[in-house]
C-alpha cells in the first residue's frame, strides 16, 4: 500500500544537515520543495562516507510518523541528474572560452613596422 505523504504546516520542524563545511536548515513544516510523491529528497546533502542530519521538532508531532528511505535513483531523478551534468558541462565550456586567450601579434610591433 502506498500512500502520499502529509507535513505538518505548523512551522516547527526543520532538517539540519551540513555539506561542504557549511549548515543547511531546510524547513518541513511543511517544506519548500517536494519529490512528486510529495516527499523531501535530500540526495543533493548527502556525500559518500559519513552523513549527518538531524531532525529538529519544536513543538508535539506526535500525529506524524518521519522516514528516511535511502534507494536507488528512481528515473526521475536520473533524468534531473543527466540535465544538471548536461548544464553544468555546457557552463563550464562557456567559461572555458572566456578564459582562454589567442596569441596575437603585439599592437607595438604592428605600429613599429608601419613606421
């Protein structure tokens, strides 16, 4: 049986996470940003080795039941990934011709030669 998931909308439950070094707090009361199941995906957190998250509740959430299910990539999400790679592969070749210079003839030995 499957069934969709429901947040509470009070306000007082939070993720804190940490990536890179640097503190994320992302609201669930509800959250912001939901998979189509209306569940939190926090794949972008997570690194290999060694995860933290912590959950935060400030006030009773008795009525709620919190999960975290690690699976496999759904299509879904591999689909978002290829875009993302695809995007950030399109940006970096961009910047790449931004940076890279052409050797030209020096303006003073073309104005020299005129002379």
């Amino acid at each position: 049986m499957h069934s969709q998931c429901l947040w509470p909308i009070s306000g007082d439950l939070l993720l804190q996470t940490k990536r890179d070094g640097r503190d994320f707090i992302i609201p669930l009361a509800p959250p912001i940003f939901v998979a189509p199941d209306n569940c939190v995906d926090i794949s972008a957190l997570i690194r290999s080795r060694e995860n933290a998250c912590l959950v935060v509740q400030q006030s009773d959430m008795s009525d709620y039941m919190f999960i975290l299910h690690a699976h496999h990539a759904t299509p879904v999400q591999l689909s978002y990934l290829a875009s993302y790679r695809k995007r950030h592969e399109e940006w970096v070749k961009i910047t790449r011709a931004f940076c890279t210079s052409e050797p030209m003839e020096s303006s003073w030995k073309r104005s020299q030669s005129r002379s």
